[in-house]
C-alpha cells in the first residue's frame, strides 16, 4: 500500500562541478572549464526517496554556492519532519522562508515529486495531471566561439536525427551571426533554425540587425534586448514579422500577465530554474496558452535530473509546444550523473514511463564530482 504521508527524515545536497566539452558564448556570459549545479537527495523514515537539482548560472539567476546555502540553511527545515504528500504546503512555506532562489526551490520540488512517484509507482507527469505527449522535438544550441566545431557538431546532430538547432547570437558581432546563418542556409537546409541574443544588443541597434535575421525565416527570434526593457521587447515584438520569444523577461506567473498585457513577446520560453519548479513553470505555460501564445521548453546548464524534471512537467503542458532544449546532459557534458543515459531517440525526448523522473542518480558520480557536501537530518 502506497502512502505519501511517509515523512521526510534527512536530506543530502552535494556541490558539483561538471567538466564540459567546449566554451560556449551568450549574449549574457561565457562559459568554459565545468557547469556547477547542486544536486539534493532526500529520504523517507520509511526508506524512500527523490532526487532533485539546482542548476544556477551566476549571470541569469544566481550562483551554486547560493543555492546550496538555500537549501542545507533555509529550505531544510521546512521539509524535514514533513509527509511527501504536502507538496503545495511545502513550497508555499519555501516562498515564505526565502525570497528568490528559484533554482533550489525547484530541486526542493523535484525531490519532493520523485519520491512521491517511486512511492505511489507512477511517473512525475501522471501526478502533474496526466500525459499530454509521449516524446519532445529536442533542439541543440550553437554557442562556440569556435564556429568550424559548431559545424562538426552539426554533422553529428544530422546523423542522430536532430531537427532543430538555436543558434547562440550577439557576441561576436553582426557579420559572425550572418556568415553563420548563411552557412546554415546553404549547408543545412533541413533545420528549423531559431535564434537567441540571450539579451546581447542595445535597443538603438535591434530593429536594423534583427530585419537582416528576418530574411532568414527564423523560427523565433529569443530575448533580443535587456529582459527588463519591456518597451523595447513590445516595439520590436510590434515591428516584427518573425515571433520573439520572451526568456529573461519572464521568470514566473506575474512576469507573464505582465508580459501578456504588454504585449512584449509572441511566445514565452518556460525554465523549472527560473520560476521554481515544475508546478509553477506550467502556470507560466497556461497563462501564455490563455493569451494565444505558445510556449518553450527552455533550460540553463543542466545534468540529466534536471532535464528529466523539465521533460514531465512539458509532457504534463500542452501549450509547450515549441520543443525543448534539454540537450547538455547527451551533447555538452563530458559525463552526466544518470544511472542511464538520458532518453533521446531520433531526434526527439522520450518521456519516460517508470515510476518518479524514471531514471536513477549515479550516487558514485555525483560523489566523484563533488566539491562541498553537506547532510542534514531532523534530529540534527
């Protein structure tokens, strides 16, 4: 008999530090060496558990040094001592404990649901209200400085059937961004192409640079401007023909009824990292679904857990239709932390069937990759 009244008893966070294969350059920073995320087990009296994972990046929504703090100080003692089952009370206690820190919020989430699944035999989506898809268009994004790597990159992601690519713009200038477009035009007509400044241009210089992407018949143009320059997002969403995306100026549900009322996007990228969980990412997804607008399944440096998270909580969301990017854990990390490789077939996610995220963690690697533990319980 499943029970999710079973009460939570210890949870471990471990710091992790993941070596990559290539830098990688956004609008808003660049990446090279290793990804830090923070990893959180948490156990049952009963002897079940969930993992979850936070994956900040310091230039979008904090540091892991931060969210491992958020988690081991603020956010243990309002789970510890508390049933599985009270996963709304839990995280409404976590907003009222801590301001911010989504990231963890979201592992804290993560576990919670895991465990709860590996409890009752079910997976994430079915508590999360049932499937709404089986499998997600994955896409890859282009982001080294390094373009002829990109373009090896691009023959591998052709032979393993992947359809769709983003490619990472505004960091070495407008004429890098249009040699790269024009090599995907010639060389690989088959792609569905999409674009993200990760907030890399000025608005003076936005609308001329982005009528030269147009001819281009991007799919979508993501986070051209400042996330917080709303005016400018609407003008340029106003000016347009090709749809923006709207990824730093919208984190959570009010950005999103704000960004609806403004009218500063077209579509909406949703991150468990940045509005705190699964949960909450799809009420983003059904405020933009109310307003017309579809959605993205977007996400930050993540391993595995964390793209797991993200594929239930899309395959539980219709309106994030667009695809998703859950592609570092198979194509940028040198070494993931599942158990099993996590589940892409032809070019598309597989969500998978088995109880909780339906993957297990690779407790060696997690150790092996460690650089800060800590372990609290609720005698501690």
């Amino acid at each position: 008999m499943t029970s999710f009244s079973d009460i939570v008893s210890r949870i471990q966070v471990w710091h992790v530090a993941l070596p990559v294969k290539s830098p990688r350059d956004h609008g808003s920073g660049l990446v090279s060496g290793s990804v830090e995320v923070v990893v959180l087990r948490l156990e049952t009296i009963d002897g079940g558990y969930g993992w979850g994972e936070a994956s900040p990046w310091s230039v979008f929504t904090g540091t892991a040094e931060a969210a491992m703090a958020a988690l081991a100080r603020y956010l243990a003692p309002v789970v510890l001592g508390r049933p599985i089952g009270d996963v709304a009370a839990i995280m409404t206690d976590a907003d009222r404990a801590l301001v911010g820190h989504p990231e963890a919020k979201a592992a804290l989430e993560t576990a919670l649901l895991d465990c709860m699944g590996r409890t009752a035999s079910l997976p994430i989506w079915a508590l999360l209200g049932g499937r709404a898809r089986s499998s997600i268009p994955l896409s890859v994004s282009l982001a080294d400085p390094d373009f002829s790597a990109d373009v090896d990159l691009l023959g591998q992601l052709r032979r393993d059937g992947i359809g769709i690519v983003k490619l990472k713009t505004g960091t070495k200038g407008h004429d890098f961004d249009i040699m790269r477009l024009e090599r995907l035009q010639i060389d690989f007509t088959d792609l569905d192409v999409r674009v993200d400044y990760n907030q890399g241009m000025q608005p003076f210089e936005a609308l001329r640079r982005l009528r030269d992407i147009e001819a281009f018949s991007v799919t979508f143009i993501e986070q051209p401007v400042p996330g917080d320059d709303r005016a400018a997002m609407a003008e340029l969403t106003t000016a347009l023909d090709t749809p923006i995306l709207a990824d730093e100026s919208v984190f959570g549900p009010r950005q999103a009824v704000e960004a609806v009322e403004a009218q500063i996007c077209d579509c909406i990228s949703v991150k468990i990292m940045k509005c705190g969980g699964m949960r909450r990412g799809m009420e983003v997804a059904a405020i933009a679904e109310a307003a017309g607008m579809p959605a993205y399944g977007g996400d930050m440096f993540e391993t595995g857990i964390a793209h797991l998270a993200g594929t239930h909580m899309i395959a539980a969301a219709p309106n994030i239709s667009l695809g998703c990017e859950f592609y570092q854990a198979r194509y940028y990390l040198e070494d993931d932390l599942l158990a099993k490789p996590f589940p892409i077939d032809n070019g598309e996610v597989i969500v998978p069937d088995g109880p909780g995220l339906g993957r297990d963690v690779d407790m060696s690697k997690v150790k092996e990759y460690a650089i800060d533990y800590r372990e609290i319980s609720a005698e501690s």
